[in-house]
C-alpha cells in the first residue's frame, strides 16, 4: 500500500487523539516500518490494519466506523495530492463513475506497484442512481464507503449512499447504491 496512505492516516490520528497519543501508538505496535512512511513508498497494508486492531483494543472506537471516517479524511488529501485527477469531473457520481478507468487507472501510470481494488460502476438508463461494486484482495470496504462519502462533500452533493456487504465477513467485498 503507498505510503500516501499511511502519511495520511499518522495525520488522521493526530488530529483525532493528538500527538501523544499517535506517539504511543508508533511506539506500541510492532511494524516491519518502525513507523517510518515517505509518500512514495511502499509498504504492507496490514500495518495500517494493526494501527486501527490497536486503538480498538485501547478505546471503545470500532473498527468499520474508525476506516470509514478515515477513508473520508483520505479523500481530501488524495484531492490535494492528486488535483488534476479530481478537477476534471463537475459532480461525485461523474467523478465515482470514473474511479477505475480514469482516477485509479492513472493512480497505476504513476505508480506502478500501486495495490488497487477493482471497481465497476453502472449508471441505471434516467443517470440518478449509480451502482458501484467494490473487490479487492484487501479489507477496504468501509474505506470506500468513507471516500464515497468524502467525494460528495468535496462535491456539496446531496447524494445517499446504501452499502450492502457482499464480503462473508471479510470486508473486501460490497455494492454501493447512490441516488
Ligand atoms: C470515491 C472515491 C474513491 C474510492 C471509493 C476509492 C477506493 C479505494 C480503496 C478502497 C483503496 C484501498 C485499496 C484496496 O481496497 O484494495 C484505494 C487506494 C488508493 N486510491 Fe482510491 N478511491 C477513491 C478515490 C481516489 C482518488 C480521488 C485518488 C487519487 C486521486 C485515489 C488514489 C488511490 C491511491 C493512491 C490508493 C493507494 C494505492 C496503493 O496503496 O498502492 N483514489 N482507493
């Protein structure tokens, strides 16, 4: 997984539970990283899995909601690093709709040991509802599901979003429904 990520969420829990506490955390969980990201690195999602088990274990924080409030936080700052990619679509259901063939696609060009899920997403025939289908080797579904929701703030869009969990409890697996 790149480093962005992890740059990112190390940002994300200093903003949330402070300095002292994302100290504690680096000095508690053993990684293969020691902790240590630079944005163009890569490095083993289960890193950033063992991060979030940790602070589950040390507060009453559950874990879909902690990766889907940090998948929002995530979209601002793939936003900021990536703005070419994002300014070229007017609203959230164009730009989700061209996550896979556009965005992702040229997140691989850029990187190319990039780990991304597949996604595949449909309008219906009247364009209101879009229908995205999540799969990935990796357990990031409430992670989309928080992006999704960072995209259509980012848009001002007033858009629900129903998820249902096609993974049998491995979260790498799901349909969103956005209307
Ligand atoms: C609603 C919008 C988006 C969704 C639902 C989405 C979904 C995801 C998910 C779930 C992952 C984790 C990897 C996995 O599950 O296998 C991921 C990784 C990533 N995405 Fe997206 N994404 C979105 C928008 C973006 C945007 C706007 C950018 C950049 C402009 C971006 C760039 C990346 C990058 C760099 C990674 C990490 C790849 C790696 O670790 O090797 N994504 N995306």
């Amino acid at each position: 997984m790149k480093g962005l990520i992890f740059t990112s969420f190390l940002s994300y829990i200093e903003e949330q539970f402070g300095l002292k506490f994302l100290d504690q955390m680096l000095d508690t969980v053993d990684v293969k990283s020691s902790g240590i990201y630079t944005t163009v690195g890569t490095y083993d999602h289960q890193e950033l899995l063992k991060y979030i088990v940790h602070i589950n274990s040390i507060s009453k924080h559950e874990i879909p909601i902690m990766v889907e409030d940090f998948g929002y936080y995530l979209f601002t700052k793939l936003s900021n690093e990536y703005p070419k990619l994002i300014k070229q679509f007017d609203n959230s259901l164009d730009c989700i709709y061209h996550i896979d063939q556009t965005i992702h696609r040229n997140v691989r060009k850029i990187h190319l040991n990039a780990e991304l899920p597949n996604m595949d997403a449909k309008f219906n025939d009247t364009k209101d509802q879009l229908i995205l289908s999540y799969h990935s080797k990796r357990p990031f579904m409430y992670l989309a599901k928080g992006l999704i929701h960072g995209c259509i703030d980012y848009y001002n869009d007033d858009i629900s979003v129903k998820m249902i969990d096609l993974s049998n409890g491995n979260s790498n697996k799901a349909k969103f429904i956005l209307q």
